[in-house]
C-alpha cells in the first residue's frame, strides 16, 4: 500500500481541505496514488459536497482516527502508557534557557518545541510557562502524533500539512526525518518539502525569482504595490494595517523607532532557526526593553493589525511586560500604540524597525528600510544585505542603539527587488482566490467560517479543471504552486 499512498491531515480545516480536493485530485493522477488517508473521519460538509463525491470516485479512502482505533486495545495501552510517561517527563525539558542545548537532535528539538507551543496554547493564565493542566493536555496530544506516525511510515510515501507548529510539529518531525515526502500548504502557498533540509514556507524559490525577471514587468510590480499601500492587496494583515487612519495624536511624532509585536500566543517556529538569538517573542520584547530604555530615541511598540481578531489583548500583555521589566517607571520614550497610524505612515517615518519574523520586514524593505529581523524569514533566502539579523546579544545592542541612520536604508534596486518578492508571493504563488479561501481567525465570528464554506464549495466546484492541473504541475518544475493565471512559468 505504501507506494501508492498519501497522507492528508496536520491542521489542515475542513474549508482547506475541501478546497484543495481537486488540486491534490491532479497531483495524485499524474504520480498514481491510488490511496489517501484523512487523518480522522470527515463531516458531512465535506463528504455531501460533489467535490469530493467525484475526488472519491477515483481512490480508496480510509480514516486515520478509525484504522488506529480498530487495533487490539491491549496493544494501544501497552504502546501509550510508556510513550506517554516519557513524554511527560520529556516536557520538562522545555524551558526556554535549556531548550536550544538540543539545537543539533532535530526530532528531539522539534518534538520539545511541539510540547512547549502545545501547552502555551492550553494555558489559561501563565504567558510563557506551561500549566500543570496544560502540560497533560499536550502530552496526551504529542504521544497521538507518535502513535500516528508509528502507522503512517510503514503505509504512505507523502503527508499534506496545513502547519508544520503544536502537536502537528511532532508528526511531521518524525515523518521528515523517516524520509516521507511532505507537502505543506500555508498562507495560500503549496510548498514540496522534499528533501529533509528543504523549506519554503513564505519564501521565494529562485528560480520562480529569475523566471520572473523576463515575464512580469518592473510597472506591473509598481502597479500591485500602489494597489497594496491602498490596502487592496492579497495579504489580510496588510489589509487591515494599511487602512487605519491616521489621528492627530500619532502626527506629532516624526521620528522614531518601531517594534513591530507579533501575536504572542502564535510561534515564531514555523522554521526554528537554531542561530537567533531569542527562543521567543517574550524573551525578544523583555530583552530589548532594557536595551532601548535609557536611549534618547522615542521607541513606539507597535500592535499587531490581527490582535483582536485572534482574541489577545496586547494592551494587557505589554503592561504586564512592562511591570517586570521597569516596575512602576515606564521610560517616557517607549510608548505602546494602538491603532494612531497606518502601518505605511508608521515605516515611512521610522528611523528604525523590529521585528521578530514578520511580514513588516517586507513592508519596511519596500519603503527603502533596512529591518532588524532576530530570525530567519523571506528575504532571509536573499541574502543578508536586505536586513540586520544580530548574531549575539551585544550584537542586538550595537544595532538597536546604532546612531548612524544610513546603515537602515536600502538602495532602490534593493527596494525593486522586495516589491518583486512580494508580488510573487501574494499573486503568481498564492492560489487562496482560485481556491475560494480567505483567513478565518479564531475570534472572529462564526458567520465567516460559514461564509468559508459555502465559499469554498461555490469556488472549487466552478474551478476544478483549473485547481487540478495546478495540482498535476506541483513538483514538476517549481517546488511552490504557481496560480493559474501565471501557467506561463512552465514555458
């Protein structure tokens, strides 16, 4: 079974999967698959659609969940039991100061980082210590995945994931190390993750860069970044970030240092760079407080555009950051800000911008910045030109309190090439219009996960022929999925 067998599950919602039926339906007519395996049993939204009715009619399906729970009772408990005592014990090896000693045992790194990421997102007051409740929760999770891949790698050849964090970073640790073939599916982008180096997610592969110098022109490349200033881009967070409108508390500030927060409840391990300085964002934010303090420079922290829609209240988290960091004093040049400004006004203005690992550090290259990035990201693959990543925490501070503002700015053939990268990011390897899929977060109202749906359905039912053979090219030339619209890559 296993050579012609592929796994579909890790993260991946219901909306997801149905949407990207007929492009998994091209890829596994032209390699043969005749076996797929859900990771657990589909509802009746997905198994009622005609999209998978057809998907169906040409392979045999089977149920993760249901297959595991067919075997001998006796023999699951004798497996668990132990797998999970050593997961248990295994957690407490997750603190931060300890936990980057690991940095070379890549399965025992990312199965570390899987229990750690698991138990934050269980806790219900700690920020950055796993719960006692918290921590069983994720150990129950972790040893599924084991139990999981003990099955998988004897049956499949390639896993589909929709995330590669939590207690889905232990499956696809095992699988990848075992040698299965991986294909990851984030931010509208399918990634072939077929070597156990390889890895994609929110990158540009090369060749798609050069392909694209000779058939998309630099006023195409122009056109979509007035369009995307105007907050009519492909990317929700630039939406929402670009479209809120100045207030005349923010005008008076002209110059200034920015640090971009991140979602503290999300990871910044989408791909562990084991040479960042930083194991999270909680160390990063404490950790430049006290270097920014004492500085004559107004510092603004800058909330993420998504906070609200993903439940957290940064307000609360900062403050409580900043108790322990000043106490009672908070220095009169940091400043927390919701909300004054665009994010373009903001970057334009700045002097200096942070960020941990997000897409501002695009945005601020484009303006002509030079980001202070702590991990790996986009134009990490690019070279090191385009960005200050330190090396060291003297490094960090060098940098941070740096007066010589020309070291921030970058050349305009740097800034062309930025608004290049993000172009074919959000455009020729997003395919999330083609699918009928837009972001769903987990504040927002129930009505936008029902509007996905019915969505999706409308949208992948009305495109498949051309879902599907954006399937049946992936992996062909280009390791990424390339939209329909730019089919023209393959010639």
């Amino acid at each position: 079974m296993k050579k012609k067998t592929i796994f579909i599950g890790g993260g991946l919602r219901e909306p997801l999967i149905l949407s990207l039926l007929p492009v998994i339906d091209g890829f596994c007519q032209k390699k043969e698959i005749t076996t797929v395996i859900f990771e657990k049993q589909l509802t009746t939204y997905i198994t009622k659609s005609n999209i998978y009715k057809r998907f169906k009619k040409s392979y045999d399906i089977k149920f993760l969940d249901k297959v595991i729970d067919r075997r001998n009772i006796f023999l699951k408990l004798l497996y668990f039991i132990p797998v999970l005592t050593l997961i248990f014990l295994i957690s407490f090896l997750t603190h931060k100061k300890i936990i980057f000693n690991f940095k070379n045992r890549f399965v025992f790194l990312q199965i570390l980082f899987s229990i750690w990421e698991t138990g934050k997102e269980f806790n219900k007051y700690q920020l950055d210590k796993l719960e006692f409740v918290s921590r069983i929760k994720t150990c129950f999770l972790v040893t599924n995945k084991i139990i999981f891949f003990n099955y998988l790698k004897k049956n499949i050849i390639l896993a589909i994931f929709g995330h590669t964090v939590h207690s889905d970073r232990t499956l696809f640790a095992l699988l990848r190390n075992s040698g299965i073939k991986i294909i990851l599916f984030k931010s509208g982008i399918l990634s072939c993750l077929f070597s156990k180096n390889s890895f994609h997610y929110n990158n540009v592969e090369k060749k798609i860069y050069i392909k694209s110098l000779k058939s998309i022109s630099k006023k195409k490349i122009h056109n979509y970044w007035k369009q995307y200033r105007e907050g009519n881009s492909n990317y929700h967070g630039a939406k929402t970030a670009s479209r809120i409108t100045p207030k005349k508390k923010y005008l008076k500030l002209k110059k200034h240092n920015v640090i971009m927060l991140h979602i503290f409840k999300d990871t910044p391990n989408m791909d562990i760079d084991k040479d960042r300085i930083f194991v999270d964002f909680f160390d990063w934010i404490k950790e430049t407080l006290k270097i920014i303090k004492n500085t004559n420079e107004i510092w603004i922290i800058r909330k993420h555009p998504l906070a609200k829609r993903w439940g957290e209240n940064q307000k609360f988290i900062i403050n409580k950051i900043f108790k322990e960091v000043f106490g009672a004093n908070v220095p009169k040049n940091i400043r927390y800000e919701e909300d004054l400004t665009s994010n373009f006004l903001q970057l334009e203005n700045a002097q200096k911008i942070v960020t941990f690992t997000g897409n501002s550090h695009l945005e601020a290259a484009s303006m002509g910045r030079k980001p202070i990035i702590i991990s790996n990201t986009t134009l990490s693959s690019f070279g090191n030109s385009f960005f200050h990543k330190p090396t060291t925490i003297q490094n960090y501070r060098k940098i941070l309190l740096s007066k010589d503002y020309s070291k921030f700015l970058l050349s305009k053939k740097k800034i062309i090439e930025v608004k290049r990268i993000i172009f074919l990011l959000q455009n020729v390897l997003n395919i999330s219009k083609e699918l009928g899929i837009s972001v769903v977060l987990r504040n927002d109202h129930q009505s936008k996960f029902h509007n996905l749906k019915k969505k999706v359905i409308l949208q992948s039912s009305k495109n498949y022929s051309n879902i599907f053979k954006i399937g049946s090219r992936l992996g062909r030339t280009y390791s990424q999925s390339i939209g329909s619209k730019y089919k023209f890559f393959f010639y």
